[in-house]
C-alpha cells in the first residue's frame, strides 16, 4: 500500500486513525498502541502477507527477546550473534544475486523478492540491539516494541528510527489525546508530502525517462545529458523529500514526532553539510554503529579517511546490490575524504559559500548518475556526454519540460522548506479560522493531488524497496 493511492488516503487511514482515538478517549492506551501496531502490520502486509509478514514478525519476535537479554546480561559475544543473523537476513534477500552474479564461476541466480522496507526495520533493531548491549536501552513492553519497528509512516522509506526518541512517546498520555492544531499541522504536512510526490515529482518521470534508456545513451548529446541528470536529482528530491514529509505528517496525526529526515540537501555548502540535510537518520546511524565503531576520528587522519571510505563504500551497497550503488558510495567517500582535508588543510572559511553551494551541488549532480543508471555502461556513457560540449540543442527533451526543471530548480535554491513554513505558521497555535487562507491553499493541494492520482498511474518511491 503506498501513501499516494486512494485505498490508504479514503479508506486505510480514516479507519486507523478513528480507532486509535477511539481506544485512547476510552483511556485504554495500551489498546491504542496495540492498535496501531496491528495497523502497521496490515499496511505492511496488504502488498504479500504470505511471503512478507513471516519475515517481519520473524525478525521483531527474535529481537525483542535478544534485546531484553543484552539489556539484562550484556554478552559480546551474543550481540554478535544477534547482528550477524540481522544481516544475513538483510543480506539474503538483499544481496544473495548481487553476491552470485560477482563469483568467478557460474552458478545460476536465483530470483529472490526484496521484502519492502527491510533495510529499515534491519537497521532499526541493529541500532536497538547495541544499545541494549551498551546498558542504553532496556526491556519495552512487547506492543511498545512492535509499534517501534512497524510504525507505518516510517516503515518504507524511513527515517531508521532510534528507541530513545520513540519509546517515550508511546508512554507519554499526551501522545494519546487528541489535539486540534497537532492534527491540523499533521494533516498539512502530509498534503504538502502528498503534492510533492504526485504533482512535482512524477511529473519528471518521463523527463528521466528520456535520458536513463540504453537505446538514448549512445547518442546522447551535452544539452541532452545534463537537463535528463537534473531531472533526476530534481526527482529524487521531491520525491524522498514528500515521503519524508508525508511520513512526518502522519505521524503527527496520531501525536507521534518523528524526526526530521530531510533538510533543503541542495543548499549544503560541503559535501559535509550535505550528509547532514540528506537522509539525516541514515547518516546518523552510519556515524554512530559504523563510523565510530570503526574507530572514527580517534586513530590519526589516516585511519579518520579509510573509515570515511569503507562507511561510504557500506551505505551505497545498503541503497541496494549493484555495482553503481557501490560507485555512488565511493564517490561520496571520496568528496568527503576531500572536504576533510581541505578543512583541515585550510579551515572552514577559506572557500566562498556560494562556490561550495555550487561545487557541492555538482559534485551530488554527478554521483546521480550511476545512483539512477541501469549499469556502470550507462552511467558512464551519460557522464561521457556531460564532458563533451558537442550539442546545446535539446533533442530528448521538451523546451516546456526542461523550462519546469529550470523553474524547479530555481524553487529549491530560493523557497522556504517545508519544516520552515509550517513549524513557523503552527507555533503559536494554528487556527483554521483565523488562517483560512492556509486552509484553502491546502486544500486546493490535496485536491490537485488526488485528481492526478485518479488519472494517472500510481508510481512507487524510489525509496521504497531500498
């Protein structure tokens, strides 16, 4: 079930979130939350609850009990145990072809179907798991936990969720009270989501399209190239910035706050300060159970830039199993080893922001490209056409679509994000009455939304099977 598709928008969502008012104005919480975690179990399940629920509940069962034992008796040599099982699991269905198609000898591949989300959940309780072991978490009650992992809004596309900004919400009454201007401010972030995806970030599917096709790369011209990769970072933007906004939306409705998982990416002035807007969540537990691990910044600059590498090298393989995802990765390890040494070099103020808005802007632009491309011939024919100033004439692209882009662009660099408008608007209590114009702007948004949702075809998140 996706968030863009008129089952959850009329029919999933008004029955879930009835029923887990109704259980909390009845003061029974622990129904409430119980609900909402069976809930999350249907939605995960509506797309194969055969083949997919066995592996999430089978996954939640094994780390809830391992957890409650590390948090009673931390064994080293259980919590590893425990992670090496997350990982096969993740690595199993995620990986099994990626691993059998790079041997040196044949072996037939096996279609193995990616459960949806399980890089999320995996992550999720690899990070509950540690800080179980490290006396940081303890034992939750087994509806709290489930809610933890299966939590709708976050389980297809994030953000990994942490124990320590979550459990406390479910046990806190206020969570459970209905409140106006906590609904109101819900509701308008996910409409904001909403139109995001359906109205922006579709509409550059075809642009994308156009581009990213081996019958289209061979003859690809310089115009051509760079307005098909702008696309897709434009796409990629809208379209992981609405679900992150949607999932946020959502979770507010019910009195949940997620964190935030996206901030304006786009105007980082350093590859740095990109990793700290994009997938903010992923970047903190890459930092905090893989970078640091590792021995992070503690064992000489050296030791500091091969661990930036290898954690870089291990989140593209995490986005999924090929061979560009790696490439993608290294890039980013590569530019972060550089803005590294550059600062350290000559400190943070010796580049003009402007300059490192522009040459971090590229630096991303680029490493899209092998992100999206169907193979390392591909992304290496698009980035061929790139450097070759050849054609300024666009022959793939329409001048209106490509006139979008432009516009897009132009909006991303300049406009206020969506945190900045609401949390502003909503602060000192929002009021439908005295902000009607809101009201209409909103509603003329979901409006727009649902009319191209009943035209067209309802597309995926690009983060959706990650």
């Amino acid at each position: 079930m996706l968030f863009n598709s008129l089952t959850f928008l009329f029919a999933y969502l008004p029955v879930v979130v009835a029923g887990f008012f109704a259980f909390a104005a009845m003061g029974k919480r622990d129904a409430a939350a119980l609900w909402l975690g069976i809930a999350s179990l249907a939605f995960y399940g509506f797309t194969d609850p055969v083949y997919l629920l066995p592996i999430i509940v089978g996954s939640m069962a094994f780390n809830f009990f391992a957890g409650a034992r590390l948090a009673q008796r931390p064994d080293r040599g259980f919590l590893i145990f425990a992670v090496a099982a997350n990982l096969a699991l993740l690595g199993y269905f995620k990986y099994a072809g990626f691993i059998v198609d790079a041997l040196p000898f044949a072996i037939a591949p096996r279609s193995i179907k990616l459960p949806i989300g399980i890089s999320f959940f995996t992550f999720t309780q690899i990070a509950y798991l540690a800080d179980a072991y490290g006396g940081k978490a303890r034992k939750y009650k087994p509806h709290h936990y489930l809610l933890f992992v299966t939590f709708f809004p976050h389980l297809i596309a994030g953000p990994i969720l942490h124990h320590r900004e979550m459990m406390p919400q479910f046990q806190d009454r206020e969570t459970y009270r209905f409140k106006n201007e906590r609904f109101a401010l819900g509701l308008s972030w996910f409409t904001a989501g909403l139109f995001k995806k359906v109205v922006i970030a579709d509409s550059l599917i075809e642009s994308v399209r156009a581009v990213f096709v081996p019958e289209a790369v061979a003859q690809l011209g310089f115009a051509d190239a760079w307005v098909g990769a702008l696309a897709y970072a434009l796409q990629i933007y809208f379209d992981f910035s609405g679900y992150s906004d949607m999932a946020i939306g959502l979770g507010l409705m019910f009195g949940i706050r997620l964190p935030l998982n996206f901030n304006s990416p786009y105007r980082a002035n350093s590859i740095i300060d990109f990793w700290r807007r994009w997938h903010m969540t992923l970047s903190r537990f890459l930092r905090d159970y893989l970078y640091v691990p590792l021995g992070g910044n503690r064992k000489g600059r050296a030791r500091r830039y091969t661990n930036l590498l290898i954690t870089m090298l291990l989140g593209g393989l995490w986005h999924g199993a090929a061979w560009t995802f790696v490439l993608w990765g290294a890039i980013h390890g590569l530019a972060l080893t550089i803005n590294h040494l550059w600062r350290d070099r000559f400190g943070g103020t010796a580049m003009p922001a402007v300059l490192g808005r522009v040459l971090t802007f590229l630096t991303v632009l680029l490493a899209w490209v092998p992100f999206r491309a169907a193979d390392l011939h591909e992304a290496l024919a698009i980035w061929s056409a790139m450097l070759r100033v050849d054609s300024l004439t666009l022959t793939r692209i329409d001048v209106v679509s490509a006139s979008w882009i432009a516009l897009l662009m132009l909006a991303v660099w300049t406009l206020p994000n969506t945190q900045n408008l609401f949390e502003r608007s909503f602060a000192g209590g929002f009021q439908w009455r005295q902000h009607w114009r809101w009201a209409c702007s909103l509603g003329a948004g979901f409006g727009i939304a649902v009319a191209r949702i009943v035209q067209g075809q309802i597309t995926e998140f690009i983060y959706f099977r990650f």
